[in-house]
C-alpha cells in the first residue's frame, strides 16, 4: 500500500499521547454523528461527544479508545484525535 493512501493519526489526551501511526481508517462520534475518516477525506473539524474512536491502522491492527468531550481535526491525510480522557 502507497504511504500517500494512509491516515498518519494521533491520539492524544492532556496527560500523553495515546496512540500515533498510520491507518487505513478512523472512526468517531461526533455532535454530528458518526463519522468515518478515509485517506483523501475533506478537512474537518469537528467536536466529540462520549464514545468509541475505532482506528484500523496500516499493518491490519485495530485499535478502539473510549473518548470523553473532545475535538477531531483532518486535514492533508493527517487526523489529530483531542480527548478529555482516553
């Protein structure tokens, strides 16, 4: 798989980084609703509620974070997941 066909992704939360790599796809909950996150998706902001955010990263791994109030930012294959807590 082409590196420009991944997600580079961070999880983070104010006492550390929860999680960083590539992915293939992310997923949330938002005020919105759920959203899913692609390679190549339009830039997004976007503010999260209480929920799962599901990362299937690039070696096929799956990781799931419980998230509390936070934001989602995507922009140029980069996703920055901003929680309370995780």
């Amino acid at each position: 798989m082409a590196a420009s066909s991944n997600l580079t992704v961070e999880v983070v939360s104010p006492e550390k980084r929860v999680w960083s790599g590539e992915a293939t796809m992310v997923s949330a909950r938002t005020l919105e609703g759920d959203i899913g996150i692609l390679p190549d998706h339009a830039p997004l902001l976007g503010v999260l509620v209480d929920g799962t955010v599901s990362i299937k990263a690039a070696d096929g791994t799956s990781h799931e974070f419980a998230m509390s109030d936070g934001f989602i930012s995507v922009s140029k294959n980069r996703v920055s997941v901003l929680g309370e807590s995780a």
